[in-house]
C-alpha cells in the first residue's frame, strides 16, 4: 500500500480543503478508478443498501458522512460548518459492493473539535493497482497533493510511505507508542522516518532550525515549504528505500522521535 497521511492541530479552511480533496481523488485516485466524483454522488444518490450490497454501489465507492444526504454539497456544506465530529470518506468498493481495502484504495478526512487530538488526513492506494510499479510521474504527483495539502492545512506533519497497514506508523509499533500518546504529541514528535518525511515548525526547531535541516538531513532532498515545513524525500524513488538509508534519518531525526 502507498499511503498518505497529514496531521494537523490548526484550523482548517473547509471549503479550500474540500476542493483540494476533491483536486487530490481526480489527480490521484480517479486514474485507478474509472469514475468521476460527480458519477460516484450521482450512483450513490439512487442507492438502496441490500444483504449483498450493504456499503455502496458495485464497482464504484461511497461518500460516508458522519450525518447529512449523500451529495457533493452536503459535504462541502459539513467541512464549511464543522460540527463536534465529522468523517468524510471515499472508499473503492469490490466487485459484491464491499469495502476494497486490501486492494484497492481510501480517502478520508477526520475533524473533531477536541484541540488535543489533530485533525487527520489519510490517503491510501494499494501498489497493485499501479500495475506492480508506481511512476515517477505517479510519485511527483502523490508528493505534489502532499505539498498542497501540508500548506493548507498548516499541517504540524506527516508522510508518505509504501507497504504500511493500520493506523500506528511502523516506528511507533516497533517502539511501543500508542496512537493516542502518538497524536498527543504530533506537533512536538515525528511519527516515524519514512521516505516523505513532513517536519512541521516545533520539529525543525528542535532539529536546530530551517537552514540546519536543510544542510544536514540525509536524504535524496530537503525542500522548504515556507511557515517553519520541511519536506524530507528520502531517496529518489519510493520502490527503491534501502535499509542503511532508512536508519540514517532515523538517527538524524533522533531528537524528534518517541
């Protein structure tokens, strides 16, 4: 699985965010799935649940949302008017109308009004559907949504990593760090060393500051986003991230990391 996540303690401008979601299922999620977002509300709108189909229209995904109709401006409408908790999500369905979470792919956005817990974005795509090799121009464009989605949301991190399942990052099941303590303390810990590594302000500060981020990770690229963000490419390719390279930014990042 390619997976995409961005946490975020800050508000967020809901309707900016829901048009960059909707940007991120046509540059990313829609060429592995043949259907428009306006084809999947419009199916899903004449959609009645049955034993055998009970999450969505075959072959196409659902549009969950937390209370509200099933239309594109009902969620835009949500993410405008933050209620206590809202979970919009996208969800490729299997040939029975089932959730195809092994192999196929998710979009979710999760905002609460609990201050202590961030706000979360998560994208995930399996690598079968990318017929067995991600693109370049596939990566550029998982890591461009990335970018735009970092400064939207402020976010304080985040990351793209391959052949990663559950919600804990492989670092925190290794060391033992439960999610909740994980989110807790997002603004102040990376989650982990992944190939994209999102830094947010209060990380890069602990590192020793923006220039010596910049002159000293080691990895492919260090790219400065502006408000305090760096974005951490570990090597070129995503498919090509060697053991030696992995534990390099693991020590670099050392001070920030549970």
């Amino acid at each position: 699985m390619v997976r995409l996540e961005l946490d975020t303690f800050s508000g967020v401008d809901r309707p900016a965010l829901a048009a960059w979601f909707g940007a991120l299922f046509t540059d990313l999620l829609a060429p592995l799935c043949p259907a428009s977002v306006e084809e999947l509300v419009a199916v899903a709108r004449g959609y009645t649940p049955s034993d055998t189909t009970p999450w969505g229209p075959p072959g196409y995904a659902r549009l969950l949302l937390s209370s509200g109709e099933f239309t594109l401006p009902s969620w835009q409408a949500a993410l405008a008017d933050l209620p206590s908790f809202l979970r919009v999500q996208l969800v490729q369905l299997d040939s029975q109308g089932l959730p195809l979470v092994d192999g196929g792919w998710t979009a979710e956005v999760l905002l609460k009004d609990d201050p202590a817990f961030p706000h979360q974005i998560a994208v995930t795509a399996s690598r079968s559907l990318f017929g067995g090799w991600i693109s370049l121009a596939a990566q550029q464009n998982w890591l461009s949504a990335f970018r735009a989605g970092a400064s939207l949301a402020r976010a304080c991190g985040g990351w793209i990593t391959l052949d990663r399942s559950g919600v804990r990052t492989e670092h925190e099941v290794a060391v033992g760090v439960g999610l909740d303590e994980s989110l807790f303390m997002a603004a102040e810990l990376a989650r982990g060393p992944h190939w994209a590594t999102l830094l947010g302000p209060r990380q890069v500060a602990a590192l020793g500051g923006v220039q010596e981020v910049l002159a000293s990770a080691p990895c492919f690229s260090v790219e400065d986003l502006g408000g305090g963000r760096l974005l951490l490419q570990l090597t070129e390719h995503l498919d090509e991230v060697p053991d030696d390279a992995v534990g390099k930014l693991t020590e670099f990042l050392g001070p920030v990391l549970h």
